[in-house]
C-alpha cells in the first residue's frame, strides 16, 4: 500500500483551485439512471470515489465516458441489472444513492450494505423511510430489497440526512403526484443536485431550502451541468495555510458557501480576504482563539446546513492546536469521528478527549513528525495538514482514504512548496 513521506516546517505560497464537489458527483451520477439519454457532467474531480461510483454504474449497464479532464458523460440506455456485486457496494457509502434512482426506473433494486468511512453509526432508516412512503416495499436481511410503484406523497424526514434527502428527491421525480419533502438536507451538493434534475425536466421548487417540492413527471431528458467547487476542499486549504503559516490564494470559490466556514475560522484567528471568486488566506494570521464574553472558553461545533460542515471539524482541530488558547470541539454527528485526535497528540497536539463528540484542545502546541495511519478521508487530510506544520518527517499510512476525496493532492500541495512524496 503507499504512503505520505512528509518533511514538515515549510512554508508554503501560490495559488490553488478547488476540485468539483466530491459530495455533488456521486449523486449527480446516480441521476444518470433516471434516463435512457446521456447526462454530461463537467468539473467532476479524478478521486477514488468517483472512479467507484462509475464502476458501480457500468456493473447496471450504464456507459460511463470522460472526454477530458473532469467531463463525464454517463448514459443509462440499456440498464441491465438491478443488484449490485456485494464488494464494490462496499467500497463506497454513496453507493446507497443507487436505491432512489433504481426503484424509479426498473421498480425494484437489490442493494447490499454500504461501506465508506468509519466514523461511527451512520443511519440507513431515512432512506427506507422515505422511499416506504412514496410506496415502496422494503425487505431488510443481509441485503436490502427494494420494489413498488412510487406515488407522491408528504414527508417529514426524521433527520436532514444529505444523502436521504438525495434518494428521496431522486425517486420522487419520476413518482405519481407531488411530493413535499420537509426538513430536507439544503447543503450545496443537494442544490447542485436537484438543479441537475431540473435541467433534465423534473420540477423541483423550493431548492436551498429545508422545504422542496417535487412534481413527479413521466419521463427525464438528458441534460448538462457543471458541479459548483468543493467547499470542503476550500476549507481545509484554510487550514493548510494556517497551520504551515503560509499565503495561499485559492480561486474560483463560491461565496455563498463559505459564509460559516469563514466564521468558524474567524473564532480561531484565522482571517480570509475574499475578492469576487478569489480568497486569500494572508500568512500574519494571530492565530489566537477568540474568547466568548465573560472570558468563556469558545466551542467550535457542527450541524446540517448552512451550519459549519461536520467534514470540517477535523481540519478545526488541527487548527486550535496552533492557537493561542483553550477551546471545545464538539462533533454532533458521528459519535467516533474525535477519535482521531489520539493520532494528533502523538504529533505533540495536547488534546483532551471529553467523550466521543467532544475534545478540548490547548494550543499552540509544538508538533513533531510521526508515523500515523489515515482513518477516513477528512481525519487523514486532516493528519496530512498537521505532518506539513510539524518539525521533521512523517510518514503516513493508508492514503488511499485521503486520495478517495481529495483529487492528486500530492502533486498539488508539492506546486504551493510542500515536500510530500509518495512511496510504495
């Protein structure tokens, strides 16, 4: 398996640009399904997942072609299974995102269980839930099946679960009636999905907001579209230059997104300077916490859209260890995902784990290379970001799980000066 060698310390400078959104591809290419006509996506990033999401795709009979650098052209004419092979549904969570689209066009999918990170219980019931109301019938064993004609109906979702929301809003486009999805996932990947939709002649209002209403339609066209840039990767470029003490500019972001990332980093004192489409992340950050009134130790937490992004707090903890000051992390949604914080105190980070959502971090703290395994994408980013602010060499494992969300992030931060090289 490869490794990271990392020779921390280096100050970093240049520009970046944000990949597509990984959390956008994967369901915009489930939606492939919902037509026999080809859908053409551009700014797809070249990551793992992806390349698993296509691999799952071919397996049902849909022709999967790139035409350059992030286009994809995906065309579900011949759809020629309703299983899925076991191992490649567990290569990837987001192969669940099949079920929505399948149940719409064939009325029936076999789904074994999904795979993808290991951040502690990860819910299926949302998606069951909602695909039984809009008429399925769901049998549940060592694999998941899946039959029934859909009819539109109302729908609380028990959580705003984004890839609930997506299988909802899949199988409610080609479903009888009109359906009203409420308490709905709004985050940028959904928006971007449900516009795809539209384009493709579903009728979807309300997008952007915790509240969408899906007029079912006969029949879905091709279409075209280009996935808005990752604001996770956006985020933790943040964190890259503040934790390496560097100026980077990082272009073609998207505002609109970025407003509670800004804010969280804001109470680590981490300034951004944004232009239109450009934001700059100055080296002279005071990197200082920035206390609550009374002198009350801040908290840094997550929550659904347009809250911070819980793919983000592994990035803000690396941070806080570098500021001056106390501060609380508390992740409210995957009850293992601060377990990784251990991997950062053998860095030097000095870190107390509360419980499994919560850990308080003291900083700045001096880190130190180390030998440390990736845990799941954005715990391994997060590592990756700490090696590269640390003194000496790192070596770290399993990067497969960085490089299944992160697009050659090797070949990228090695173009803004870091010393990172890959080995077998």
């Amino acid at each position: 398996m490869s490794s990271f060698i990392v020779e921390g310390g280096r100050t970093l400078h240049g520009h970046v640009r944000p990949a597509g959104n990984k959390n956008a591809a994967l369901p915009m290419m489930a939606a492939a399904l919902l037509t026999d006509e080809p859908v053409r996506l551009a700014n797809v990033p070249d990551i793992r997942d992806v390349l698993t999401m296509t691999e799952l795709l071919t397996a049902l009979g849909v022709r999967c072609e790139w035409s350059g650098p992030g286009a994809l052209t995906l065309q579900a004419r011949d759809v020629q299974s309703a299983a899925l092979e076991p191992a490649l549904a567990a290569r990837i969570r987001a192969s669940i995102l099949l079920a929505g689209p399948m149940l719409a066009r064939a009325g029936h999918m076999r789904l074994p269980p999904p795979g993808g990170d290991v951040i502690g219980r990860r819910r299926l019931d949302t998606h069951f839930e909602t695909l039984q109301r809009l008429g399925a019938e769901v049998e549940l064993g060592d694999e998941f099946v899946l039959r029934g004609k859909l009819r539109g109906t109302e729908i609380f979702l028990d959580e705003p679960s984004v890839t609930g929301t997506e299988n909802a809003i899949m199988a409610a486009t080609l479903a009888e009636g009109t359906s009203v999805l409420r308490n709905a996932a709004s985050e940028p990947h959904v928006q971007d999905l449900c516009r795809l939709l539209n384009r493709m002649g579903a009728r979807i209002s309300g997008i952007g907001t915790a509240e969408l209403e899906i007029e079912g339609v006969e029949r879905l066209g091709g279409a075209s579209a280009e996935l808005s840039p990752d604001h996770i990767e956006v985020g933790s470029f943040i964190g890259l230059a503040a934790v390496t003490r560097s100026e980077l500019t990082i272009g073609d972001v998207e505002p609109r997104h970025l407003l509670s990332i800004r804010l969280m980093f804001e109470r680590l004192g981490v300034l951004c300077k944004l232009d239109g489409r450009t934001l700059r992340v100055p080296a002279d950050q005071s990197l200082e916490v920035r206390m609550d009134i009374g002198q009350q130790i801040p908290k840094i937490d997550d929550g659904p859209w347009p809250n911070f992004p819980a793919d983000l707090i592994n990035i803000a903890l690396v941070v806080a260890t570098q500021c001056r000051g106390t501060v609380l992390i508390h992740e409210k949604m995957f009850e293992s995902r601060m377990f990784f914080a251990d991997k950062l105190t053998g860095l030097g980070a000095r870190i107390v784990i509360c419980d499994p959502h919560r850990a308080v971090v003291v900083g700045p703290a001096k880190l130190r290379g180390s030998v440390v395994e990736s845990p799941d994408i954005r715990a391994g980013m997060a590592i990756l970001i700490a090696a590269l602010g640390a003194e000496g060499r790192s070596q770290i494992h399993n990067i497969g799980q960085i490089e299944r969300g992160y697009e050659r992030i090797d070949e990228r931060l090695r173009e803004l000066g870091a010393s990172i090289e890959r080995v077998e």
